[in-house]
C-alpha cells in the first residue's frame, strides 16, 4: 500500500484582504501589525497618532504628508513596514503589499473619523471630522480651565456693564 501526503495549501482567498493578489502567505508581522492597527483595542491609539502626525505636518508644510510618511512615523524602526517582505516577492507584488496593508489600516481610521484622504491624491492626507471635534473640545477645555469666569471679552463686558450700572445710580 502506497501511502500518499496530503499538502495544506493556504487559498489566496484566506489571506487578508490588504494581500489578496499574492500567491504566498503574507508574514505573521504584518497580520499581528495589521491586526494592532485596526483592532477594536488599539485602532483608535493609532488612529489618533496617525490623525495628529498629519496635523503637525499640515501646520508646518501646508500639505499632508504621504501614507508613506506617516507610516514611517508610526514605524520607525522598520522604515514604515510592519516588517521584512518576503523575498519570494517580485517588485509589482511588493508595491501591492505595502499599498494595501497602509490603504487598509488608512480606511478604518477614516471610518473611525480621525482622517481623512482622497483616493489617488497624492498628499491629501488630513484629520478627520472626529479629531477636529476632539480637538475643539480639548481647546475650550483647556481655555475654559485657564478662565474659568469666561473668556476676556466676556469679562470686559461685565465691567462695562458695572460701569454703565454705576454710572446710572450716580
């Protein structure tokens, strides 16, 4: 009796959908990295560091910056991959690879809110309606808890009105 060895092979279908158009498995780095960036635990972390980091170069540079700068910002110490690529890989399948692993995490931080972009615009990346919120919140906040009897003007007006009092009983 010959004994026959039955082989798993991993469907694309089964792989990510960030890594769909690729015949080998994507490495566990980046579908931990992935996972991290877009779980219901720790999406929103990364979101908020991904929406502030394109603010600060918006203030400073007037444009938004890359997805492949702020990838490299989130990921420094692997120049903005979540890790090696397989070597397998032709260039075309690398090029898929990183656009769709940063083009998914992007997404659902859109969803979330915290930015915003436009497909196929190069450097439209900016903060989304619920980081604005959050950050109009945090300055009255702040603002509030530096004055806490109201803003300067509101002050000014109540002086002059006790003025104007003042002056009507004299």
């Amino acid at each position: 009796m010959q004994a026959t060895a039955i082989v798993m092979v991993e469907m694309p279908d089964s792989y990510p959908i960030w890594w769909q158009e690729i015949d080998s498995p994507p490495p566990a780095e980046w579908v931990f990295m992935f996972e991290d960036f877009t779980g219901d635990d720790t999406a929103e972390q990364w979101a908020l560091a991904a929406a502030i980091f394109i603010a600060q170069t918006r203030r400073r540079t007037a444009a938004g910056p890359t997805f492949a700068e702020l990838f490299t910002h989130l990921l420094p110490d692997t120049g903005g991959l979540p890790g090696p690529l397989p070597r397998n890989l032709d260039f075309v399948q690398r090029r898929r690879a990183v656009a769709g692993f940063r083009g998914h995490a992007a997404i659902e931080w859109r969803r979330r809110g915290m930015i915003s972009f436009d497909n196929g615009v190069l450097r439209s990346l900016r903060v989304g309606r619920e980081f604005r919120e959050r950050s109009r919140s945090r300055q009255q906040a702040r603002e509030a808890a530096r004055h806490p009897r109201g803003t300067h003007r509101e002050r000014i007006a109540e002086i002059v009105d006790a003025d104007a009092i003042t002056h009507r009983e004299s």
